[in-house]
C-alpha cells in the first residue's frame, strides 16, 4: 500500500518513526513534509497528503501534530477524505470498520510512539466491513457534495 505521510513541526519526530515502520512492514512512502523542527502550519502539510489520497495516488495518509485535532479537523474539510483521530486502538479499529477512514491523525504530544505504532498497525490490518455502513458513507458523501440528505421513512 501507498502511504502520505506529513507533520507539523511538533510531530516531526514521530512521523519519522512511523514513516520508518510503514517501510519496514513494506508500504510506499510519501514524506510531505515537514522537514525541519521550525515552526510551520499543520494545514498547509494536511492538505498535501489528503490531495494525495484524493487524486490516488496515495491510498491512505497519516497525519502528526501535537494532538492530532487539528490536522484531522484540516482533513474532515476536503472531500472523499474520512479522518480520525487515532486516540486509541479500539476507537481507531473501530473508524476502519464502520467509516473506512483512509486518513489516520496522530499527536505526537498525547500517545507515545509505541502506542502510536499499535494504532498505525491497527488501522492498517482493519478491513471495512461494508454492508449497512455503505448507507451511512453514501450519505456523508451527498453531504460533501452539497445535496443535503433526508431522514429515512422512520424517522432516522
């Protein structure tokens, strides 16, 4: 699999350490940056590594900034991207499973590294299952396509 990879400033350690992994258990690799402890904007790397799973070319990214918030809030605005924050491996294992989200977001200040690495290997091995989360995805996407959605005929 092809993975984007990219930080802010504060999670630059930490990509790397993944970025390292992720070619050690076989994937491609991305780096988009950063590539320097300066200080730097999470959105501006955020939005080169989800354009990389728009387009294809990638077909996931993992995102590191401090908490991992605002690189996941970033990559919720673009479309056909489903991001989360990767707190924990349930919560993660849990967002392939029924979101088939292809963008995981880390903070480098909140999970230590071998945490990190079970949450990056969890997301990886975790099939979508598909079925009755097919609806719910259909209608995130009329959402990012500005079509609105309609409660169904119970009400839901």
């Amino acid at each position: 699999m092809k993975i984007a990879v990219a930080s802010d400033h504060m999670g630059l350690e930490m990509k790397r350490a993944l970025a390292a992994k992720l070619s050690e258990w076989g994937h491609g690799v991305i780096d988009l940056g950063t590539d320097s402890e300066a200080r730097c904007h999470y959105p501006v790397f955020a939005v080169r590594a989800c354009q990389t799973v728009q387009t294809g070319e990638c077909e996931r990214a993992v995102l590191v900034c401090g908490t991992g918030i605002g690189m996941c809030i970033t990559a919720g605005k673009l479309t056909a991207i489903r991001a989360v924050v990767g707190h924990d491996v349930y919560a993660t294992q849990m967002s392939r499973r029924h979101n088939n989200t292809n963008v995981l977001c880390l903070g480098a200040r909140t999970t230590g590294i071998d945490a990190a690495l079970a949450i990056l290997q969890t997301w990886l091995e975790t099939p979508y299952e598909g079925g009755r989360h097919d609806e719910r995805l259909h209608l995130i996407t009329q959402i990012e396509q500005g079509e609105g959605i309609e409660p169904g005929p119970d009400g839901r």
